[in-house]
C-alpha cells in the first residue's frame, strides 16, 4: 500500500484570505489529479479537519476525516499529531504541530521579521518561536517564491536545499462566474475606473493609494475601491468621499472577477508580498496591473506589469496617468499578462509540492 501523507485541514475551518485560498486550491487540484492519473503519485492522501465549523468542499479522491473534541491552535498543537501519528504530515498555512516531526511545511513568507509593524506583539512572537523551532526539524520548507526562500534563509539560518519553491495559480478564476451586477449598481458601465483592493493589513499600503488617488484629481477616470478598509482614510476636512471615488465594500469572488474583467488598470503597490495573488487573477481577467518594484512582485509579474515605488504615491500616480494616455502599452501589457499566468497553475502547484514529499525516504 502507498505510503499515507495527512493534510492539516485547519483552513478549512478559517476564513479565506490568501494561504487558505493556496490551500483549497492546492487540494482541488490534486484531488481532480488523483481521479485523471493516479499513477502519478507514490502516495496516498487524508485531509484531517478539527470537527466544528469546517467548510463544505467537494472532493472525489481524497477523504477528509473530522477528528478532536478542539479547533484552532490547541486542536493543531495537541490533537493534529495523535491523529496523525501513523503517516506524514503536510501543513499548508505558515502553521504546524510543534510536536511532530514527520511533516512538511509551507511558509509563504518572511513578514513577521521583515515587516513586524504590521502584527501584533503577540502574533510576532508566536510566529517567529514556531517557525524557529520547526525549521530545523521538518522534512523540508515549501515557499511561493525564489524571494521569500532568500527571506527563510536569512532569518533561520537555513540551507537552501532545505527549501524548495512552488508556484500559485490562476485558474481558480475559471472556475469563477462573473456576477455583472456589481457593474451596474455603481453605474460603471463603459466608464474608465482604476481598480485598488483595499485592506486593513498595513502591508498593503492602502495609505499610499489614497494619496495618489489625490493626484489624479481632474482626470477623466474614477477609481472603484473594493475591500475592508475605512472609507474615512480618503477623507479630510469633507464628510463626503471625493465625487471620483466609488467605495464598493467587500465583494464576492463572482464580483471582483468583473471588476477585474472592466477595470481599466488594477494597482496594486502592496509593500511586501511572499507572491502576490491579485495581480495574476488581474491578468487572468485581461486587466493590467501597475505594482510594487520591491519584494517578489517584479519575479512573479516580470514584463506583464507596470512598476511604482510603493512609498511614493506621486510615483503610482504617474503610471496610473501614463497608462491613461498611452492605450498601445496598456494592450501591450494585457497580451503580455495573458502570457505570464501561463506559468501559474495549481496542477503544477500540486504536482511540485508531491515532488517535494516523494523526494523524501520514507
């Protein structure tokens, strides 16, 4: 029989941001893997899930088993390694049982080292001993990008054939139904909008993004604000956002994909990124996108973006306006995005990651 790699299913259980939005299409993609080849695959797979508030996922190849009386870090810490104690352990989502050694790990990135301000002391520290901790004792390190793999070396002193890079994916946005009405209730039919994504985490650097919003003031474009943050941070002495801002609030998957899919440019100058999801489902969608110079964006959007200095919203309000009157670059950078997604796939996310485990004796 083939050897049994658990899942730790605790994204199941969370909402999704990011590393659970990598996870549930990192096990979508093998699932449907394991049904079309399974011959491919040296081992076998189980999803382990805490047994209260764990989402609805279909798969048809691999099982998911609810186990434990607990959730969240106290199911991961004390109850994960008993249940797993017959196999390996593969963790997708920064986090792993300190009390278990046959595991793998995925750390998306360095932030709690690199960008400390934009966590809590508690958060920071738990991190940091867990990673610490863990990094020398693992089978091996998984991370989304060449940048955050230097990031891991440098901060825990780690080999770098400790680590291997896998990539993410865009296809999930196939997957996605555009839901169009989003487009007509903020009257943004045939109207030129720059898209931003907002968010509370200061890593995203909505700061910046409200500052150069300021300076597009005159042009012929409005700009749509999707997201969690404040509305309030575009207001100064006015109760009133300015006439050419749109704040739409959170939006579904089905909603973002057609505000990618009309938006004249998606900008996205986030200040630190282990990959750096959005900008590829913006080119998925045949939007451009204008991102950071710093971090893994340039290694991830190579020539398919326009690059600003995230501390400089004159710099971001200057690309904005150069895609505004060059249409030939923002069709240039359209084709180009369409021909870098190809690149990210979840099949490849899957198959590299089971490349990693099998390379490990059993």
């Amino acid at each position: 029989m083939k050897p049994l790699i658990y899942i730790n299913g605790r994204f199941l259980t969370q909402k999704v941001t990011g590393v659970q939005r990598f996870s549930l299409e990192f096990v979508r993609a093998l699932d449907k893997q394991i049904g079309e080849a399974p011959e491919r695959f040296q081992t076998r797979f189980e999803i382990i899930t805490p047994k209260k508030g764990v989402a609805d996922i279909r798969l048809d190849n691999i099982p998911i088993r609810a186990v434990g009386g607990s959730r969240g870090h106290v199911w991961e810490q004390f109850e994960l390694p008993f249940y797993t104690a017959r196999g390996c352990l593969l963790n997708l989502c920064n986090t792993a049982p300190l009390f278990k050694r046959d595991q793998f790990m995925v750390i998306h990135d360095a932030a709690v080292h690199s960008v400390p301000q934009a966590y809590s002391r508690s958060f920071r520290i738990w991190y940091k001993c867990l990673h610490t901790a863990l990094a020398g004792r693992i089978h091996r390190i998984l991370t989304v990008s060449e940048f955050s793999k230097h990031e891991l070396i440098k901060y825990y002193c780690l080999r770098p054939d400790k680590i291997d890079v896998v990539c993410e994916g865009h296809d999930h946005m196939q997957r996605i139904h555009s839901d169009r009405s989003v487009i007509d209730k903020f009257q943004l039919k045939n109207k030129r909008y720059v898209l931003a994504v907002s968010s509370m985490n200061p890593n995203k650097n909505f700061k910046s993004i409200a500052q150069a919003i300021e300076l597009l003031d005159g042009l012929d474009v409005e700009i749509v604000v999707a997201g969690g943050t404040n509305p309030k941070v575009f207001r100064a002495n006015s109760d009133e956002l300015p006439g050419n801002i749109k704040y739409v609030g959170y939006v579904t998957d089905q909603e973002l994909k057609a505000l990618y899919e009309h938006a004249f440019v998606f900008v996205f100058p986030s200040i630190y990124e282990g990959f750096g999801l959005p900008p590829i489902e913006a080119m998925a969608c045949g939007c451009p996108t204008i991102v950071s110079d710093t971090t893994s964006m340039p290694e991830i959007c190579g020539d398919a973006s326009l690059y600003c200095n995230p501390h400089r919203p004159e710099d971001i309000a200057r690309q904005i306006k150069f895609l505004l009157s060059n249409p030939k670059t923002r069709d240039m950078l359209i084709s180009r995005g369409f021909k870098r997604i190809r690149a990210y796939s979840w099949l490849k996310c899957a198959l590299d990651i089971c490349k990693s485990i099998e390379m490990v004796p059993a």
